[in-house]
C-alpha cells in the first residue's frame, strides 16, 4: 500500500514504524528516507536506520545518498571492508561527491591513519560549499594526532560557522587549555562574548579559565554572568562555590553547592563540597554528616571515602581511618595516592609489616616522591631491619640524588648497622650538600649527632667550608 499524496510531510517516521508493525508495504521517497535514517542514527538507532536503509535500497536500489548511508553505518560497524568496495563503486559513478571522501577519511581514521584522513578531508572541502561538518571532522583528525593548533584553528572556523555550536567551543577551549594558553582562551572567550553577551556556557568556560590561573575574583564575576544568563546552570553554581572556597567565604560557597541540590537531583560531589567547607569551618558534625551523605549518594565515589579517611586521620581515629581508606583502596587499588594514605595509617597504628606493604604499592604504582622514600625507610627502621630500610633509600637517592635528608638518614642508618666507613661517607656528602638541614640528623638520630665521632666530622666540614 503506497503513502497518500495528500499525507502531511512531517509524517514519515511515523508512518514508517507503522509499516514495521504490520505485513503493509509503504511507499516513500528517496528524501523522505534519508530522513528517517537521520533521524534514527542521530537518535542512536542504529538498528532501526539499518531497517530503513534495507528498505529504503530496496524501493531506490540508484540512490547514492542512500548508499553512502549504508556505507556510514558499516564504517560505525566497523565492517570497513564491505564499506570501501560500496565506496570503490560508487567513486566509479561520480568521483567529485565529497561524501565518498568523508567516508574514506572516516574509515582511514578508524585504522589511525589520520594523515590520510587529512589529505581526503581537505580534498572533500575543495568540493563542497558547506564545509562546516569537513571543518569539524578535520578538527578531530588533528586532535587524533596531537596537533592541537591546527584542531584549534579547524574548530574556531566551526565556530565562526555557527556561534551557538557549543561542542567545537568547548573542543577550542579544550586545545587552549592543552596548550597551557590560558590568556589566549580568555581572549578568544571575551571576543566570542563581545558578539555572544547572553551565553551562559562561555561565562562559565571563560570563568573556569581564571579560576586555572588564579585570578579568582575574575572567575566569580564570570560565573555570576553565566547564572545571570541562565539561573538554572548548575555547573555555574558548583564552579562559583569552588572559587568562593578558595576566597575562604565557605558559608557562601555552601550557599551555592545546595543551589545546585535544589534545581537536580543532589550528587555526591556537592555533598563532599559542602562538607569540605563545613571543615574549615570547624563544623566538624556537620563536615563528617555530608561525607557520609557523599557516599551515601554515590558508594563509588574514591573521594568520599577519602574525605572520611582524612577526617577521621585528623582526630586520631585511625582504626576508623583505616576502615575507610580500605574501602577507597576497594574500588581504586592502582591508586598510589591511596595507598601511601593506607601506609601512613597504618605507620600511626604501628603496624609496621603493613605500612611496610603499603609503602611498597604506593612505590610500585608509581609514587616516587621523596617523603614516600624517607617514612618507608622510617617504618622499615622501626620494625628493626635498618639494613632494607638503607636498600629503600638507596632507591630513592635514584630520583633525588642532591637532596641532604636522604644522606642524613643513611648516615643514621649505616650507624645503627656499625658501618663507620659508609655512615661516615653519607655524613660528609649530606654536610656538603647542605650543612643548614644538619638539624633533621639532630632530631632523628641525637645520640649520634652528639658523639665525638659526628662532632669531629661535623667541625672539619664546617672549617672547610670557612
């Protein structure tokens, strides 16, 4: 059964699934089915565009359009091969549709080649007026390859195109940022806004920008532009408390992250803003009922475990402490942050073969950092085996080999261990180093430093360097 003539224009999709409930048969254009299809792949219905495609070459078996869809599906599919002999034949009919070059580069990139995709997108925008989509697509290819001048300069050209296409700004703020140019993205936003006063999206990207480079009054004055633009932005809300905690108006910023609760459902980051700012405060009830809310609202959200790890490790509370950074460890465990938590934790509950385990993970997973290094050794120390803890800070003088503490504690340590000829290379070396950090081999080792051995050494250096 073929459509009325006489059937409104809009109607075809509905007619169409209609068709698909029943055993009639509809007649439609070709028009009306590249239509249907867009409407079905943009919807992300791809089950459904694949129905009308089959239909549709079956009433147009000559449409290029429709066949160039058919091609866009399989390369989304993957299936690149059936994709580049429909392509070879269709080149074969008209070799300056640049849709055949579009689809080439987009199966080019599917195999990461994208300097090929270049070469035919360019080549597709020599043939075609309408070059915004080729602008956009080129844009990705050179972010594929890190070349994040030319996508910033492909998607400053979308923009120019459409001023109200928000995902080619975000994609130019995003190579700014990549680029650590945050004055330049100040300045494209502030002439983008000249022409575009009233968005709220690039007040509250150009309120992020300063907010990067500290410039935190700026940053609220942005966001409250973006909120007056749109009262309902609840990004603008959160990003303005993040900037009013870093003022230290806590209660202010609390004001705005339960803006945010109020306009959409509440989430966990708000509530872990807003007992952050209850911490500083010192609302320490109130801090720990909202980190609780946190992960409440979100059981996988490392953070909120975190916050109550922290919170809990300020008081003292280390039993509880632990119980919490073992739940952040539970859903991260290649997290080196939460692990060196864990070591540091366990160090205060002196159980040292854990923190000694934990130090080892923190370490593995890739934390080098030089305190992580000297409380490892620490632990290891105080669970009597100064031997290991010299192997870690050897290890460690890898990464820092001009830093003084680290010689301080070998030194210590080939003491406790009786080897005067190596305790007495490692204390010359960390004097020369940096005789004004002898205090940290003062505290750490006394009785050493107050020996007649460390003396002498101690005063010959320092009558050297005299």
């Amino acid at each position: 059964m073929a459509l009325d003539p006489n059937e409104k224009p809009h109607q075809p999709i509905t007619k169409f699934e209609s068709m698909l409930k029943t055993d009639d048969v509809y007649f439609f254009d070709s028009e009306d089915f590249e239509d249907i299809i867009h409407h079905y792949l943009n919807n992300g219905k791809i089950s459904l565009a694949k129905k009308a495609i089959k239909i549709g070459l079956q009433q147009h078996p000559e449409s290029m359009e429709l066949k160039l869809l058919d091609v866009e599906v399989l390369v989304f599919e993957n299936n690149l091969e059936v994709a580049e002999k429909i392509l070879d034949n269709l080149q074969l009919l008209d070799s300056t549709n640049e849709e055949i070059y579009i689809q080439r580069a987009n199966i080019y990139s599917k195999k990461d080649n994208h300097e090929a995709a270049v070469v035919l997108l360019n080549k597709a925008l020599e043939m075609t007026e309408e070059s915004f989509d080729i602008y956009a697509l080129l844009g990705m290819e050179y972010l594929f390859m890190d070349d994040f001048e030319r996508a910033k300069t492909h998607f400053m050209k979308c923009v120019s195109f459409d001023e109200q296409d928000y995902s080619s700004l975000y994609n130019v703020i995003y190579c700014y940022e990549f680029l650590e140019d945050y004055e330049g993205a100040i300045q494209y936003l502030n002439d983008y806004l000249e022409r575009n006063p009233y968005s709220q999206v690039a007040w509250h990207q150009l309120g992020k920008q300063y907010f990067t480079i500290k410039m935190f009054e700026e940053a609220l004055a942005a966001f409250n532009f973006a909120i007056i633009a749109d009262d309902t932005f609840i990004g603008a809300y959160f990003e303005k408390g993040k900037v009013l905690e870093k003022l230290g108006k806590y209660n202010e910023a609390i004001e705005n992250y339960e803006t945010t609760i109020k306009i959409d459902d509440p989430t966990s980051h708000a509530y872990l803003r807003i007992g952050k700012c209850h911490e500083k405060l010192k609302n320490y009830d109130m801090a720990k009922f909202y980190f609780y809310q946190t992960v409440h609202e979100d059981p996988l959200l490392d953070k909120g475990w975190l916050a109550i790890t922290d919170f809990y490790f300020k008081i003292h509370k280390y039993d509880r402490a632990l119980y919490y950074v073992n739940k952040a460890i539970n859903i991260d465990g290649e997290n080196a942050k939460y692990w060196k938590k864990c070591a540091r934790i366990h160090a205060a509950l002196e159980h040292f073969d854990e923190a000694d385990f934990a130090y080892k993970q923190t370490v593995d997973l890739g934390n080098y950092e030089l305190d992580t290094w000297l409380n490892w050794a620490e632990v290891v120390t105080q669970n009597q085996d100064p031997e290991a803890a010299i192997q870690i800070l050897l290890q460690g003088l890898e990464f820092y080999p001009d830093k003084a503490l680290i010689q301080f504690k070998m030194a210590g340590l080939y003491l406790m261990a009786n080897d005067l000829v190596k305790a007495q290379y490692r204390l010359r070396k960390a004097l020369k180093q940096d005789f004004d950090h002898l205090r940290y081999f003062q505290e750490e080792f006394p009785s050493f430093y107050d020996s007649v051995w460390a003396q002498n050494i101690i005063a010959s250096i320092q009558k050297a360097s005299d």
